[in-house]
C-alpha cells in the first residue's frame, strides 16, 4: 500500500500555487485561442490526468 502523501505548507504556499496558478492561466489561454467549451478542456485535463493515474493491470487469459 502506498504510504499517504501531503505537500509542506511551504509546497502549498510555492510551488503547488506557482503550478495551480500556471495550469489555470494555460487553459484559460486555451479557451480563447481556439474558442472550445469547458467541456474540452476538461477532457484534455482528464487525459492529462490519467498520466499520472495509478493503473491496474489485468491478465485475461
């Protein structure tokens, strides 16, 4: 089992707002130079997403 993970408050305060901050500006940019729906960008961050998602594999024999 993985063990439980939590940023610093200094992370919090830094690095994870610089990165929250950053990914917000990049799909806001997104939005108005192609014009698409929310809805697009929330399918290309849930492909981005699942990137970092922990997989299970299966063996079907």
């Amino acid at each position: 089992m993985n063990k439980p993970y939590s940023f610093s408050i200094d992370q919090m305060n830094g690095i994870v707002e610089d990165t929250y901050t950053k990914i917000i500006n990049a799909c806001e940019n997104l939005k108005s130079n192609t014009n698409c729906p929310n809805e697009q960008v929330v399918a290309l961050l849930s492909v981005i997403a699942s990137n970092y998602a922990i997989t299970t594999e299966t063996n079907e024999n």
